[in-house]
C-alpha cells in the first residue's frame, strides 16, 4: 500500500499542511510587529524633522528681516512623547532640538547666519504640543538675538 492510497482522505495531509502554516505565522509575526513599530517611529521622527526644519527657517529668517522683526508661527508636534527644544547654554543657544523620549533625535544649527535663540527666562523652551511661539529679533550686548516666546 503507497503512502497515497493510505492518506487517500487527507486525514495526515491537512494536519500537516495546517501545522506549518501556523508555525510560519508564528515565526513571521514578530518580525512584521517590529518592523510596522520601526516604521511607525520613523514615520514620527520624519514629521518632528521637518517641522524643526521648518521653526529654524523661521529663525534664521527673522534674524535676516533685522532688529525689530517680530513674527509668529504655529508649531505641530505630533503627539506623543515629542518636543522641540529652543535655545539654552553654549551651543544650545544656536540650535533647536527635536526630543522624542527624553532623547534627541535630531538637530537643526543655525549657522548661516549664526543665530542665538533665547527666552524670556535665559532657559530652554520646550514645545511638546501644538502652540504658537512669537520670535523676535533684539540687540543683546551688540549682536542680534531672536527671543522665542510662546503666546497662549
């Protein structure tokens, strides 16, 4: 008797067949999550980077315009555990921050024109969600600075 003729109903076929495609689900599953995770985090960063591009443009332009230039601009940080960061000490001073978790992703330095963001406070403004910040160029000891402000 060959081994067709005795599985002639599919009672070890199916079984079988059934059995390894649960185990091809089973080991593809965890490589498909991380890799929807990875994506989607890409994907978060990607939208925090291009709106940090675009407060520095804001900056630098506003930097450009002069003393007394002021202008507002509306800043969309997805949600979630994201900021972006303004001004700060040293070279904080020249720069904005994208954080997500506590960790800084990316950085924008303004650098043509090198341009010094400060706040009201002397300190680091931190936007985790959607507002409007009002930057304005000032002369600080004899060189241009843009104050950063949020407006409610």
């Amino acid at each position: 008797m060959s081994a067709k003729e005795w599985d002639r109903r599919g009672l070890e076929g199916l079984p079988l067949k059934l059995l390894l495609v649960a185990l091809l689900i089973s080991l593809s599953l965890p490589v498909v999550s991380s890799a929807m995770d990875d994506f989607r985090t890409n994907m978060e960063e990607a939208s925090l980077g291009a709106e940090l591009t675009r407060v520095a443009s804001s900056i630098s332009d506003v930097c450009v315009a002069g003393e007394g230039n002021v202008r507002f601009i509306d800043v969309e940080v997805p949600a979630g555990n994201a900021a972006i960061e303004l001004g700060g000490e040293g070279i904080d001073a020249l720069s904005v921050r994208a954080v997500v978790a506590d960790r800084v992703v990316r950085t924008a330095y303004m650098d043509d024109p090198p341009v010094r963001v400060t706040t009201a406070g002397g300190g680091t403004m931190s936007i985790g969600e959607s507002a409007t910040i009002r930057l304005e160029c000032l002369r600080c000891d004899g060189r241009l600075v843009v104050l950063a402000e949020a407006s409610a």
